[in-house]
C-alpha cells in the first residue's frame, strides 16, 4: 500500500524487519513499541516516552509528536500536530531507518502492482466471466472488450469474488503478524486466512446493515466494517460449501493448530474439487514475506488454497504461483520469467513428488512455457 496520507493507509518499517500499518481507526500490524503504546499510552512515533498529562500541551521531548487522542484514531486526521499520524510515522522512519525505508521502496512498485493489477484485470473481466467466445465478439466486436463495463448507479466496474478474497487473504496475514508482534508467538498465515474467509462468507450472506457480531467479532476482520464489500460477485460454490463447514463442524474448526507448523488443510476432504477458486486468492503471501522459507512460503500458499480446496489440482497449482511471484518481486537476479517458472515447477514437484497428480501439474506447467514461445493468438493456440 502507498504512504499516502490520503489513500487511508500507511505501511511504515519499525525495527528488524517489522511493519505498522494504519488504515483508517485500524492497527493491522504493530510492534513491542506500538504492544506499548497501545497499553501504557507511549509516543506512537517513537516509543520512546511515556505521555504523562494526556493532552495538547504534553509533547515527546524525543521527536516532538504531541499528545492528541483523535490523531490516534485517525492516524490520517490533522490536529494539535501538523502532520497526520502517518505523515510523521513515515518521515520519522526514513530519518531513523533509512535503509530499512530505502528497501521498501524498492519492492513497493511491484507489490502494489501485483495486488492492484490483480484487481484492474478482474474488474475488467468480470462481467464476461461467463460469457462464451462467440457471445464475448458477438456483443463487443472482433477485437473482444476494450473497455471497462460500469455499474450505472455507481460509475465504477465491479471487482470479483476473486478479488475480495485475495483481500480477505491479505488482512488474514496481517492479523497473523500482529499476533506475532503484539504476544510473540504466531502460527503460519494459513491458521488465520481460514478465520477471515468465514468472515468473507458473511458478505456472501448477510446484507451490512443486518450483520451481527453475535457469530464473529467483526473487529477480527476490518474488512468487514467496509460496506462495499458485502456483495455476492459470483462466489465460486467450492468456496462458499467449504465455508460452511469451516463455519459450522467444530471438527475442522479445531483440525488445524494455529502453532504446529506439521499440520494443516492439504489433508482435510472437503470436497474433490480442483478449480480455480484456490489459487485466484494467494497473490499476498507471495508479495509479502521476503524472508520466509521458500519452502514454507510454497507450502503455506497450497495450504491456503486447501482450505476450501480438497483435490491436490486445486491447492498444488497455489504454491507453484506464490512462488513464481515472491522470486518475481524478491529474487529475480536477472533471471527470466520461464526461469522462475522452471524453477518453480522444480520446488513444487520435490514438494509434492508422492502426490498422484503431480504430473498432470508438471505437464501443464510445461505445455504453458511451450505456448509462450510461438507467436500465435491466445485463441488459437
């Protein structure tokens, strides 16, 4: 996300390798400094002093930052100081760690890109997602949609299930790395995806202004405190049936134990399913964690495809793509994209040698990279 004061949400570096982030009255992910500040009223920018009057003319001698309770709430609000929450976090972070900053801006572009790119592709997509070859240039012409198809009440093109989702994936990690910051311990991503996508389910069911935090602390989710997303936008059935059980079978609630890194939802059968509906969502972890594991980071996005998808088709494919991206935006060197695709290919196979379907996988994979090299059409190839 960009440090801007204006797009309602900032990601700036602590130490080691820790983020906040802010959005709105939200804390997603926090740091000992800011497990502090939450509890004992500490300097938000620099946790290095304890406020002591609570009010405006209670000022950090460190950095300057004066007390002032709704520039807490709203970390994008103007008051007793200049600039916003944010606005200072970052310029406070780039003086005190300006490598840690200097590498962000390296990988923000691509970050950005992947996720919000995923999105500008699926809004323009949606609305034929279902649509034959022959109806699609039948309606738009020989050269297929050109344009966006906007809703006419709101003037915007519809994002879908595919893109909620990858958001819900997103706010499950962050939720997963506040954990780990604030009481240090955490489980893997996949532990506390599973819980925000029983969220997501709500929105596929309930209307925004009937939500109830009888069954789930919305709070556990922010997402769910954005009334756009409450719009069914062709969930996959896959998705919606294994959330359900999720939701109701106490059996699979418990069958995954947040901290035991041996356990997990490859081995749950929910269903047979090996469509999409997996791999369209885990575009975050594989964007997000520089320093995890290859191989853990491979497992976890098949771990999270799994969570709704049975089948080693449905959940193998999600490893070979949080892969591919995570050496796109982190590792590349130099090296071309059938490279990390071959090499990615390679991981997976090792990962999942045993799996009867392995190879269906591995062909696929290998009739992709042979398609990329001739120069015919998409549709004729």
């Amino acid at each position: 996300m960009e440090d801007s004061a204006s797009d309602g949400a900032s990601a700036l570096p602590l130490t080691g390798g820790t983020w906040v982030q802010l959005s709105g009255s939200h804390l997603l992910i926090g740091g000992e400094g800011m497990y502090k500040f939450l509890n004992k009223d500490i300097c938000p920018i620099c946790f290095k002093y304890e406020f002591e009057k609570k009010d405006s003319t209670d000022a950090c001698p460190v950095c300057g930052w004066i007390y002032d309770e709704n520039q807490i709430i709203n970390p994008n609000l103007k008051g007793s100081n200049k600039k916003t929450l944010n606005e200072a976090l970052k310029d406070y972070r780039q003086k005190k760690f300006p490598e840690e900053c200097a590498e962000k801006e390296q990988y923000k572009a691509a970050i950005y890109g992947s996720i919000v790119g995923g999105a500008v592709g699926d809004a323009l997509g949606y609305p034929i997602e279902f649509f034959r070859e022959d109806e699609i240039f039948s309606r738009f012409g020989k050269e297929g949609l050109q344009e966006y198809i906007v809703d006419d009440r709101t003037g915007k093109a519809h994002i879908s299930d595919d893109t909620q989702m990858t958001l819900f994936t997103a706010a499950g990690m962050l939720i997963g790395d506040t954990r780990g910051c604030m009481r240090g311990i955490r489980g893997v991503p996949s532990a506390y995806i599973r819980s925000v996508y029983i969220g997501w389910l709500r929105t596929q069911e309930e209307l925004y202004r009937d939500r109830s935090d009888d069954e789930f602390n919305a709070r556990d989710c922010w997402l769910l405190d954005v009334p756009e997303l409450f719009s069914r936008r062709a969930p996959g059935n896959t998705c919606l049936s294994a959330l359900k059980i999720h939701k109701r079978d106490a059996a699979y609630a418990e069958a995954y134990n947040p901290t035991n890194m041996c356990e997990g939802f490859v081995g749950l059968r929910l269903n047979t399913s090996k469509g999409c509906g997996g791999i369209m969502r885990v575009a975050p972890l594989g964007v997000c964690y520089k320093n995890l594991r290859q191989e853990l980071l491979d497992k976890e996005g098949a771990e999270i495809a799994a969570i709704t998808h049975s089948h080693s088709l449905g959940h193998m494919p999600a490893a070979v793509l949080a892969h591919i991206l995570h050496s796109i935006v982190y590792y590349r060197n130099g090296r071309s994209l059938e490279e990390i695709v071959v090499e990615a290919r390679y991981c997976i196979y090792q990962m999942y040698r045993d799996d009867k379907h392995i190879m269906e996988l591995v062909d696929k994979i290998n009739l992709a990279i042979e398609l990329s090299k001739n120069s015919n059409s998409d549709l004729n190839s």
